[in-house]
C-alpha cells in the first residue's frame, strides 16, 4: 500500500510531516511523491494565512477528485480550527484535527493490517477508527510523538522542544489552534539530539510554536542550549523563531558557542511602535534594536531574518516608513514578508481601519524588493570568507549545501568532503541569479 504527504506552513508542521511518513514507512507503506496514486493521502494544514487555508483546499479537493477511492487526510493547524468544513470537501475527505494528530501513528498499522476492500474508500473506516479511539483530553506527551528516525523530504535533521503559544496576538490564531505552551523535558530533548548525532547527522534545528518559552523544570531555552552543547560532541544546533525580547545576555552566553549555528530569526512583526501595541506584541522598536546589537557582539557577521506584516489595520505610511527604516538601520539580511490576513476569531479580525489591498500590495512589494537587495549585500560580503558548510544534495556535478550563516552555496563534486559532511571552504563568488554563493574545497 502507498501513502503520499503534502506540507504546509512552519518548520513544525514539516518535522510533524515527516514523522508521520516515517511512522507509515514504518508500518511498511510505500511513501510515494503527493502527484502518484496512493491509499492515502495526508495533508498537513497551516491556519496563519487565508491564502495558506485557500492552497490548502485546492489540493484537497483536486486530491479528493482524482482519487476517489483513496482517504485524503487533512490534519494541522485549519484542520483543528475548521474540522467541519474540511470534512465537507469531498466524500473521501476526514478531518484530524490537531489533539488526535498523534494518533495517526497507530491508525497507519490499523489500516495496513486491516485493508479496505478493493475499489471502495477508507473513510467509514478511518471515522470508526478515530472515534473509537478518540481521547476526551490530550496528554501533553501526545505532542512530542513525532520522531522521525529519518527524514524523507529534509536533509536537515529537526527536533520539537516545544508546542502551543502563550501570547494573545491580535492577528494569530495559532494560539487557538495549538494552545498553552508545552515543553519537552530537558533530558529527553537531549536523548533525541544525540540518537541524531549519532546517526551521522551534522546539524539539528530546535523548532517549535514559541521555542523562547521553553520550560523544563528550572531549565529555560539557555540551560537547554548549554545542557546540549555539554553533552553532545560534534553536532550543530540551529534556533528556529526567536521573539526580539527574549535575546537576553543570558541567551547570548549560550549561542556564543562555535557550534551554534549563526543564524537567527527573529519574529518582528513591525518596526513601528503603535503597531507593535495594536497587534499586542510584548516588546517595541528598541528592543529589536537592542537584540540585533546582542546578536552582532556576540556571532561575527549573522545571517539576521525576520518576519514583518504589511498592511495591519491601522498602519499609516509613516509608521510602514518605520518598519523600512528599522530593517535597514538593524541590518537584516532577510525578511519572511506577509500581507495582513484577516483570521476568524482574532481581536483583529472585525477592525474596520484595515488597508486597502492595492497598498498592501504595494508595500509588500517596496519591503520584498529592499531586503532582495539587503541579502544580495550580505552574500557578496562573504566572497573570499571561508564558510562551514553541510552537503546535502548532488546534482549535475556539483554538490549543494547550507552554510552556517544559512548561504547556499555549491562547489564541483568530487573535491574535497562529500554529501553529507560538513567541510570548511572559501567562499568564491556570489551567484545574485541562482541565490548561491560558488565554493571552493581549503
């Protein structure tokens, strides 16, 4: 039997993804590319953009169309919050929402031992399945099943350290989704780093919601960087999302070491200041300041990325002004930019100050177009740098890979280490159309 998987939104829901292929890998389906016929198909869904939700459900349907004596699955974020409609989608379409995901990992030996008859579609089966099964609450431990022994579309290894969200943001409704904030305990974080390590793999991202809330007991996100870092040996460790308030000195101390990766992105949102207030965020202008001058003392030259909405309700042109000058005055290299979106069930979503869509558009483009050339400036500062550099795909006689500071490079196969390692190399020059830095073996 053949099982397909599709992902969007975070680095979260693509480790969740992945530990789901690999647990119906396990169950001994074959792991077929999302366009192959296949029993099932699982959709892992994003809620944070209406037009996440949108390309969401033309896969569904199209999915449910096509193959419609197969189980299209949608799990994820849109899964928990809009189970009803989902399930409207198609006849072979059912709903998982987010407290059941887990759960996925057993129904996948349930229905390899027990398979439909042929022709028919499995959803009675997987509705009378879940509900039979259906817990009344989560166990938190349900959050941290997902572990995948490998990884089918990463080269990159991730780990999950935490789950759910404590803040109130006026435009997200993650929080809805997913919850209060879990932790996975500290040792246990520590047994899954080092089973990767000792699998042979170079680096390991730490993801989560909201991984700067990081609780285990009296160790916080520092303690647990430095736990790691004490206990493992040669493995490099990369931050996912950092809120700007929470770089700390305390923090710095702990990424200062040489194999934390120096990267970080930082979830910003705004550079001004009202608008920061109105979409309730903890922190202001300054504070981003005050973080990006922590980062650059304490990393030589970071990749510095950032997340900013465009065209939240309210926003005037001079305070869009402040969120350009701040990305230039702060140096970032890149910027995630999202046009405001408004989500159901958010204190934002009924405003009735919200910003035309043509300047949203507009601006969204005028902040794409600065931090396009920002990256291009931070790259071709590295020419003639050496950079470390992870291998991770061949192809057409060269090998391609990730640097540290999060560069894409490329050098001629057969020089120097191979796929897979991480090698120190001199970075050539800088490719501005392909987005790749040209290397070459010390």
């Amino acid at each position: 039997m053949k099982a397909a998987f599709h992902t969007f939104g975070c680095r979260l829901n693509q480790l969740e993804t992945e530990a789901l292929a690999d647990g119906f890998r396990h169950a001994r389906f074959d792991i077929v590319p999302i366009g192959e016929e296949a029993l099932v198909y699982v959709i892992n869904t994003c809620t944070v953009t209406s037009k996440s939700e949108q390309k969401a459900r033309g896969i569904i349907r199209r999915l449910s169309r096509e193959y419609d004596s197969s189980l299209v699955i949608v799990t994820g974020c849109y899964a928990q919050m809009e189970e009803d409609l989902i399930d409207s989608l198609g006849p072979n379409v059912f709903a998982v929402p987010l407290r059941e995901k887990d759960l996925l990992l057993d129904f996948a030996f349930y229905l390899m031992n027990r398979p439909p008859e042929e022709g028919t579609a499995p959803v009675e089966e997987a509705r009378s399945w879940f509900r039979d099964n259906r817990r009344s609450d989560e166990p938190p431990e349900a959050r941290f099943r997902f572990v995948p022994d490998d990884f089918t579309y990463h080269t990159r290894a991730y780990v999950k350290i935490q789950d759910g969200c404590d803040n109130s943001c006026a435009y997200c409704r993650v929080t809805l989704a997913r919850g209060a904030s879990v932790s996975l305990d500290h040792r246990a974080v520590l047994e899954r780093v080092r089973l990767l390590e000792e699998k042979g793999f170079a680096e390991v991202t730490l993801t989560g919601v909201n991984i700067d809330s990081y609780r285990s007991g009296d160790t916080a996100l520092p303690g647990l960087l430095l736990y790691l870092l004490e206990n493992t040996s040669a493995i490099r460790l990369r931050l996912s999302s950092l809120d700007p308030d929470t770089f700390t000195p305390e923090l710095a101390r702990a990424v200062s070491h040489e194999r934390v990766c120096p990267y970080f992105h930082l979830s910003v949102q705004s550079g001004s200041d009202h608008v920061l207030g109105e979409m309730n965020r903890r922190y202001g202008r300054e504070d981003v300041f005050r973080a990006v001058a922590l980062l650059r003392e304490t990393k030589v030259d970071p990749f510095l990325s950032a997340d900013i909405i465009v065209g939240f309700p309210g926003e005037t042109e001079e305070m869009f002004a402040d969120t350009m000058d701040l990305m230039d005055r702060a140096q970032f290299s890149r910027a995630h930019v999202f046009p405001y979106s408004p989500r159901p069930g958010t204190p934002a979503y009924d405003r009735k100050d919200g910003v035309t869509q043509s300047l949203i558009t507009e601006r969204t483009s005028r902040l794409r177009k600065a931090m396009a050339r920002s990256q291009s400036r931070y790259a071709r500062s590295w020419e003639g740098r050496e950079l470390d550099v992870i291998w991770e795909k061949e192809e057409e006689g060269f090998l391609f890979g990730l640097s540290g500071n999060y560069l894409s490079c490329r050098k001629p196969a057969g020089a120097g280490a191979g796929l897979g390692s991480c090698e120190r190399v001199r970075a050539v020059t800088y490719d501005g159309r392909r987005g790749e830095m040209m290397c070459e073996s010390l």
